[in-house]
C-alpha cells in the first residue's frame, strides 16, 4: 500500500470529554489537582524504595517498577487532554495519534505482565519459601521486568502495524480525548472487519488470559494462607489482597473497552478517563497504604531529607 495513501488524511480532530468551555475549565483543574497530589507520591514512593536498604525483597522491587511503569502510563495521554482544555480547536497530527496508540498499550499491557510476576513473587514466597532467594533472585527481577517490557512492545507494535496500514482519506473526527485503536480504526477508507477481529482478539487475549491467571493464582495463594499456620499469615494475606484490588482496578475498564464488539456505549468515556488518568496513578497508592514498611521508610525519608533540611 503506497504511503500517499496512508497519510492522506494528516490530522484527527479530538471532540474531548465535553464541548461546554466552563466543564472543561472544572476538568482542567480538578485532573491538575489531582496530578500535584498523586504524581509526587508515586514518585515518592520509587525514591523511598531506592534509598532504603530494608526494602530490597523482590517485592518492593516490582513495586518500584509498578509505579514507575504507572507514571509513564500516565504520561501519555494527560499531557494532550490537559493541553486540550485550554484549546478552542483539537486535534493531533496523523504520527501523534499512532504514538499515542502505541505508549497507552505498550505501557499498559507491561503493567499487566509486571502484575504476573508480581502474582509469581508471592507464589515464591508463600508456597516454595526455602527456595525462594534461588527463584526469585535479582537477575530472575530484572529478566521478569524486561519480559513484561518486550511483551508490551510486542502486543503495542502488533496493534499499530495493523492500524497503520490502512487508509485514512475522509472522516478524521475521533469522539473521544484521545486516539483510541477502535475509533481509529472505523475512521479507514476500507473494509476493517478483518483488522477489527485482529485487534479484538489481540487485546481479548492478552487481557483476559492475565485477568483470569492473576484471579485464579491468588484465589491458590489465599486458600493456601487459610490453611496456613505460619506467622506471617496476616501479613502476606493483605499483601495478596492488595494486588487483587489493583488487578481489578486495572482489569475492570480494560476489559469493558476492549474485550467487547467495538460498537461505542454511552460510558465509553468515563471508563477511559479511570483507565488512562485516574487508576494508574493510584495502583501504588493503594499498595503503599496497606503496607506498613513503606509507610514507616517514607516518614523516615521526609523527616531525614526535609524537615531536618530546614534552617
């Protein structure tokens, strides 16, 4: 297919979350209040687990990685909706939105993977405990974050190699704030429908088959702890816990947009601002105020570096 074909049309038009000037002035700022406030605690929990020496396990290891893969996640498509707010007419370039396309999913489905290698640490741990610093080591770290990191890419790349190849020469008006794969799609000046049940099978895969895997390994772990008599017991049960609130914090909007017929409902929208804004930020936050080492080491952190700083 020649390129002139692809590129014919060089810009989408965004119609955002709202068309009245006065909700998108309330938007703005209530999405940058919640930026100033949740933003410099992910950060502060990445540098919390950096400097403290008792929070090298593992699993304060992912944990670091999960807020940094969050921020980045959240990076994406912000920045443009916020800019958006202020601006009279939307729109982003034809490469923009294929950049878009390719970060949302590419950082959101490392996410996915670096929660089953979160689900495996704790498997470790509960289960195989003598021989977990063999199974779990470092190294064994680091190749479970570059696996989730190169399935990502994989899964993102798979997805704009077959948005891209078709060709866009009329319609450039995408309902939403950002460039979503199936709108995108349905916009081309060609028969989709093989491109369509492409792209559903490669989000329905990669989303279902982790959501069912991490519910199905932790309801293992958690029967296995209720069977348990060890002392840690309680502490490794609300561990388990919270990933579980994070799966479904995460898996709930992403299985709703992309694991059903590409049709748009009337809540298209909302789920998406939860998806790409709103959960990922808070994924950490919720694991940082259920886990009391992180809590302490954070407090610690503040008082050593700021109040002490202080003339």
């Amino acid at each position: 297919m020649e390129k002139k074909n692809i590129s014919e049309v060089s810009e989408f038009v965004l119609l955002g979350l709202s068309q009245v000037k006065e909700v998108e002035l309330v938007l703005f700022f209530s999405f940058v209040f919640f930026y100033s406030l949740i933003l410099p605690g992910n950060i502060l929990i990445i540098v919390t687990i950096w400097m403290d020496h008792h929070l090298e396990s593992p699993m304060y290891f992912f944990l670091a990685n999960l807020a940094f893969l969050d921020i980045c996640y959240c990076s994406v498509i912000p920045p443009k909706m916020l800019a958006d707010f202020l601006c009279q007419h939307k729109t982003i370039s034809y490469g923009g939105c294929m950049c878009q396309l390719f970060f949302l999913h590419f950082l959101g489905t490392a996410e996915m993977f670096l929660l089953m290698a979160m689900a495996y640490d704790r498997y470790m741990a509960i289960c195989r405990p003598l021989q977990y610093l063999h199974f779990v080591s470092r190294h064994v770290c680091c190749i479970l974050v570059g696996a989730s990191w190169t399935g990502g890419f994989i899964h993102a790349i798979i997805l704009v190699i077959l948005t891209h190849q078709l060709p866009f020469c009329g319609p450039n008006a995408l309902d939403n704030f950002f460039c979503d794969v199936h709108q995108v799609i349905r916009l081309a000046c060609a028969d989709t429908y093989r491109v369509e049940v492409l792209t559903f099978i490669n989000n329905g895969l990669v989303i279902l088959t982790s959501f069912i895997l991490l519910l199905v390994s932790y309801a293992i772990l958690l029967l296995r702890l209720k069977t348990s008599a060890t002392q840690s017991k309680s502490k490794a049960s609300s561990t388990c816990v919270t990933h579980i609130i994070i799966i479904f914090v995460m898996f709930t909007p992403a299985t709703y947009l992309y694991t059903r017929p590409s049709e748009p409902l009337p809540m298209d929208k909302v789920v998406a601002v939860f998806l790409t804004m709103i959960f990922p930020l808070l994924n950490p936050v919720i694991y940082t105020m259920r886990n009391k080492e992180i809590k302490s080491s954070m407090k610690k952190l503040i008082k050593r570096h700021i109040f002490l700083a202080t003339p």
